[in-house]
C-alpha cells in the first residue's frame, strides 16, 4: 500500500472537502425551517422544533457507529489487513441495518415518549408527531450513511464524503422546495424531504464504495464467511468502542443541555442571546471538525502500525492547524460578529444580550481546538474508556466551576464556566495521552 506522507500540505488537502462536508450537515436543518417559516405558521415550526429535537437525541446517540467505524477503519488500514478493512464496513453496515430497523418499528412509541417529556400545544405536537413519523423512515439510511463515510474518513477519503452530504443536502433542500411550498404538506413534508435526502445518499455512498472497492482489488473472498465476520475478539472491540463513545455522547449532551439551562435560570432575553451564540459555535465545531477527522484517520494508522511518532506527529500537524484556524474563526467572530448578530436578530433585548457576551463565544473556537483534536486522536486510536472517562471527569469540572461562578457572576459567569468546560475536555483527555501512547509499543 502506497502512504502518503503526513505533512501541513497534505493535512489541508484533506481538510478542505471535511470542512464543506461537516457545513452540509447543519445545512439540512436550517433548510427545514425557512422553509416552513416562508409558508406555514408558528404551529408548524414549534412541532418541527419539538419533532426534530426527539430525532436528533436519537441521530446523535447512533453518531458513535460514525466515529468507531472510522478508527477501527483505519487500524485495519495501518496494518495493511484488507480483510479486516472490508469485514469492518460490513459489520458497521449491519449493525446500521439493525439499529435502523429498531428505530423505525418503535417510531410510534418514541414519539409518544418524547412528546410526553417535551411537552407543546395540541397542534404543535400533532406536527412534530408528523415530522418524527415522516422522519423515522430515514433511520435506517442514515445510519448506513454513518458506518459508510466513517469507513470513508477511516481511509482517508474526503472528497467522497463530500460527496455524499453534499447529495443529501442538495436533495433536502429541493425536496423541502417541493413539498412544502409546491405541494403544501407541511411538516410531514419537511420530514418526508430529509429521509428520502438520507436515502438518495446512502445510494450514492454505496456507488461511491463500490468504485473504491473495486480499485482496491474488489471483494475479497470469503468476506462474508460467518468465522470471520463474528471473531468474538472482532465484536467484542466494536461493541466496546461503540457503547463507551455512546455513553460519552449523552454526557456531552448533559453539558450543553446544562449551559443552554443556566442560561434560562437568567431569563429569557439571555437565553435567547446565549442560544444564538451557541449557533455561532457549533458552526465554528463543524469547521475544526475537519482536523478531528484526519486526527482520527492517522491516529488510527498509528495504531495499526505501533507508532508513536506517527501519533506525535499526527497530533503535532493536526493541533497547529486547528488552533491556528480556531485563531482565525475567534477574530472573525470578534470583528464581524457584532454587525453579523445585528443583522439577523430582530429582538432588540436578544441581540443586545448576544452582542455583549459575543467575546465569550469568539474564545471558544481557540480553547475547543484542542478539545475536538485531541476528541479525533483517541476515537481513531478507538479509546473509548479514556473517551467515557475523560468526558465524564469534564463535566464534573463543568457543573463545579458553574456552580462557583454563575451566583456571583450572573451570565458572565455562565460562560465563563462553559469555556472552563472545553478546558477541561482538552485537559482530561491530555492527562490520558501518556498512557495511549504506552499502548503503542
């Protein structure tokens, strides 16, 4: 197998398509609703809001198939084992499948679930109802997009995860068009438009897989032989990796869902103000995303080869550039944030609130750098203890310094403590990296 050398250049690359391919994600939402804030009323964007929330804590529990099919990917690709490679995306394959079937037979029981703890109007919750139904059909392709574009990340295959979210939002955002202002089918219609956009890029991922395969030599013989697609040591580390960074995701969740919380306990032209910020914030992750993601692919190959300075430098390149583009997104955010936020807030005590702690969220691209790096290093090298742990030691770091800070400080101290929780993200899983790298040799 050919390498190519890890370099600055090469780290670029490889980034440039992860930054456009993690931007399609969010895209797709935002196409729902102004969409459905061109047509339809305040009921239909309160139960795409109610429905979409309900879905998203289920899409993103799954997230952990995308991140353990990519460092499993990798090692195997370290190692130079092809069969390993191919038996990886199989099981990820299957596993999606199962998941997504599950999902989908117990749509009706999630929803009632969800609604029950969410709770909205009458007819807000008859459209979420719609959306979650609508959506649901797309489990299972969405899934199956998950374990595909981690085996894809896995290998390094960037362009082609581009690709794919690409598809999926161009088809989102027609269908969105379509459905709704054409035809007028409202929020089962938005809902609709997204699980046929998974399911058109699950068909091009599998396009997109069957042309890699063939060049890597096609299928192998045997691939699908029960001895080797069920090794127990095989499925005993998948459903390792996958559980813990399953339990790390819900933790990460408690923790923005505590910020967005502590901003609600100062009232409601705050929180209004700190969630358009946590906007601004989670577009800046998507961005720097893309680093994690070659941090995870090379990390893994360091696995798969036992190499330590492959890891040093994989954490090396890949740390220089994601802090030197979080500097960048935080000068960005502070220079043109205030004209931005005015611009698209409407409310004068929301975009006040927004304006006054917008020097808070330019900080966060800077100190979250090395939190999403070092997040990518220990998914590929499939760590998902250390991960659980570390995200687990964070938060309580987290609640501590809100719990000092916030009394005293009102909402300055609020996010104060937020940018002390993406220090201690980065910071734990710092303190867990000597012993990675013993585990190299």
């Amino acid at each position: 197998m050919t390498v190519t050398p890890l370099t600055r250049l090469n780290v670029l690359q490889r980034a440039w398509p992860l930054v456009f391919a993690n931007a399609a994600v969010p895209l797709a939402g935002v196409a729902d609703t102004f969409v459905l804030g061109l047509r339809g009323d305040a009921s239909d964007l309160a139960g795409v809001a109610l429905g979409a929330a309900i879905f998203n804590i289920v899409y993103w529990s799954v997230y952990f198939l995308r991140m353990g099919t990519t460092g499993l990917t990798a090692q195997a690709n370290g190692t130079d084992d092809e069969a390993e490679v191919q038996r990886t995306l199989v099981r990820a394959v299957i596993l999606a499948a199962i998941i997504g079937m599950l999902v989908w037979l117990i749509r009706a029981p999630l929803a009632e679930l969800g609604f029950a703890i969410l709770q909205g109007g009458p007819e807000a919750e008859a459209d979420g109802t719609a959306y979650f139904t609508a959506r649901s059909w797309g489990a299972l392709p969405a899934f199956g997009v998950f374990a595909v574009t981690g085996w894809l990340i896995g290998l390094g295959r960037s362009s082609e995860t581009l690709i794919v979210h690409g598809v999926i939002s161009a088809v989102n955002i027609g269908l969105d068009l379509w459905f709704v202002l054409g035809l007028g089918y409202g929020p089962g219609g938005v809902g609709a438009a997204t699980a046929i956009a998974e399911a058109a890029g699950l068909i091009v991922a599998i396009g997109l897989l069957w042309r890699i395969l063939s060049r890597r030599g096609g299928l192998l013989p045997g691939l699908f032989g029960r001895a080797a697609l069920l090794d127990p040591g095989a499925i005993r580390r998948m459903v390792d990796i996958n559980i813990n960074l399953m339990l790390r995701t819900w933790v990460m969740i408690i923790g923005f869902t505590w910020f967005a919380n502590a901003g609600a306990r100062r009232g409601t032209v705050l929180l209004a103000g700190n969630h358009v910020l946590l906007q601004v914030i989670t577009i800046w992750a998507f961005v720097l995303d893309a680093f994690a993601f070659i941090a995870e692919a090379e990390a893994g190959r360091a696995v798969g080869r036992k190499s330590v300075a492959h890891m040093r430098l994989t954490l090396r390149l890949t740390a220089e550039l994601a802090l030197a583009t979080g500097a960048i997104l935080g000068l960005l955010t502070w220079l043109i944030g205030p004209a931005a936020l005015s611009a698209v807030i409407g409310d004068s005590g929301a975009r006040a609130a927004a304006i006054a702690f917008l020097p808070y969220c330019a900080v966060v691209p800077v100190l979250g750098a090395m939190a999403w790096t070092f997040d990518g290093i220990f998914i590929g090298a499939t760590r998902g203890a250390m991960l659980r742990n570390a995200s687990l030691a964070a938060l309580a770091i987290y609640l501590v310094a809100d719990l000092i800070l916030t009394p005293p400080l009102g909402n300055h101290g609020v996010w104060l403590a937020f940018l002390v929780y993406y220090l201690a993200r980065a910071g734990s899983l710092a303190a867990y990296y000597p012993a990675l790298e013993k585990r190299l040799v």
